[in-house]
C-alpha cells in the first residue's frame, strides 16, 4: 500500500515533535489506516531507524498526530507485537524488541484447516473474556489473585523445563472465569476446554527451542499484564489487557497461516 505524500513516518518514535499545524490525518479505511501504521513502524525498524530496545510515540501522541483512533493505533500496536517487532513494557510504554522479528510459528499446511477453527474460538474469546477481566478486576480477592499467579509461575517453569505450558495457560484463564463470580463465564469457558488454547488446535512446524521458548515467555508476559491490572483493581485496564493479549494470539496465528502460504 502506497502511503499518503503527508504521512511522515519519521515522526513516529517518541522523541519527536508533533507539527504545529496539528494532525497529519490518513486517508482510507480503518483496516488501511491500520496497514499504513505498520508498515510504517515496520520500515523504521527494518532500517534501524528506530533502534532495538527505542521507544516508540505513546498510543495519546500517535492518535493526536495522525488523527486517527485509539483502535486503528492499538491494532497496529498489536500486529507488531505479534511478530516480534516491538514489545510492551506495562507502565513504561512500547519499545522496539532487542532481538528483531523471528519467525516462532509456521504451520504445516496440512493444518490450515485446524488453525481456522483456532481463529473462530480467538474471536469469540475476544469478546468473551474482555469483559471477564474487567469484572475479575472489581470483584477478585486475595485468594483468587493467588491462584492466578501461581499458574503464571507454573507457565514460566514449564517454559525452562521445556515440558507442556497448556495446563497452565488454561489455568490462568479460567482463574479469571471464576473471579468474576458469574457461574456461566465460568461454565462457556469450561465448555470450551483446551480448545481455547490455539496451541492445541494445531501442530506447528518444529522451530528451534530457544525461539519457542522466547514465544512462550512473551504470550506469559501478556499474562502478566492482565494479572496486574486485575490485582490493582483497575477493570479498564485489565479490559485492554486481556483485549490485546487475546489479539495478539490471533495476529500470531495469522502469521503462521501466512507462513504456510
């Protein structure tokens, strides 16, 4: 996609200055707006324009700069996330990965078909347990807060074990089924089962250890986010970090598809 002769990508890192004469808009859709966003950034990281481990401009400064919304900002946000470009810090902001965009998942094509479904469950749980977290927020105690953090803590010695983070990782997510104190979040996501987990819909092309472990560690990452958000009480947040995290998952199995092409 051609982008607009105003749209000055240069202006994205953090450290620059928005121009006087106010926002640069985009012109097209938002599925374009988004496109144009990422590969904008995309460009500055291919070219070490934006240096690993650099700041990029706040989700506040992109909107105002590009007069765009805060959706078409987080979605590209998150499609580089999802390929490792860039990654987010809670509190700090997003930053350009040290390591630059490694592959982590390739499909066998001969699991494309499994991958479609694992898609149609991600964007059922998008909706679905967005608004478990933010209720998980206002309504979690201590105790349950606790068994949250112990499955990420189990998630993150089964990544340096090597041995099967699924467990876990539905763990965590049905913790936050249960902290909502709603039996029927808790009983559409035991009906669900392991099949929410993308990772056991398919069998992904064999990578190497290290890179499916950096894969994992960053999904549990997102984890922590939501963990955080939840503990400090704040449902807004906890929304928007479960909303990415779910996202994320989805933009990764799309890579994957991609890959498979």
């Amino acid at each position: 996609m051609t982008l607009s002769p105003n749209f000055h990508a240069d202006t994205l890192p953090a450290s620059s200055a928005c121009p006087a004469d106010g926002a640069t808009a985009l012109p097209g859709t938002r599925r374009s707006l988004t496109a144009q966003l990422v590969d904008a950034l995309r460009a500055q990281i291919d070219s070490k324009e934006m240096k690993p481990g650099s700041r990029l401009a706040t989700e506040a400064e992109m909107v105002q700069r590009f007069g765009v919304s805060r959706t078409v900002v987080r979605e590209a946000l998150s499609r580089l996330q999802a390929a490792g470009l860039v990654e987010t810090r809670h509190g700090i902001g997003t930053f350009v990965s040290e390591a630059g965009a490694s592959p982590l998942l390739t499909l066998d094509p001969a699991d494309v078909a499994g991958s479609l479904d694992a898609l149609a469950i991600l964007e059922l749980r998008i909706s679905l347990e967005t608004e478990c977290a933010g209720l998980a927020a206002t309504r979690c105690n201590a105790e349950r807060l606790a068994t949250m953090r112990s499955a990420l803590a189990d998630f993150a010695q089964s990544v340096g074990r090597a041995t099967d983070t699924i467990a876990p990782d539905l763990r965590f997510h049905m913790e936050i089924a249960q902290a909502t104190n709603n039996r029927y979040f808790v009983e559409i996501m035991e009906h669900l089962g392991t099949r929410m987990i993308p990772r056991t819909r398919i069998t992904a092309t064999p990578i190497p250890r290290d890179q499916y472990a950096e894969y994992l560690m960053r999904v549990n990452r997102e984890h922590e986010q939501i963990a955080d958000a939840i503990e400090r009480g704040d449902a807004d947040s906890a929304r928007t970090a479960m909303r990415l995290h779910l996202i994320n998952s989805r933009e990764r199995l799309r890579r994957a598809q991609a890959s498979s092409d």
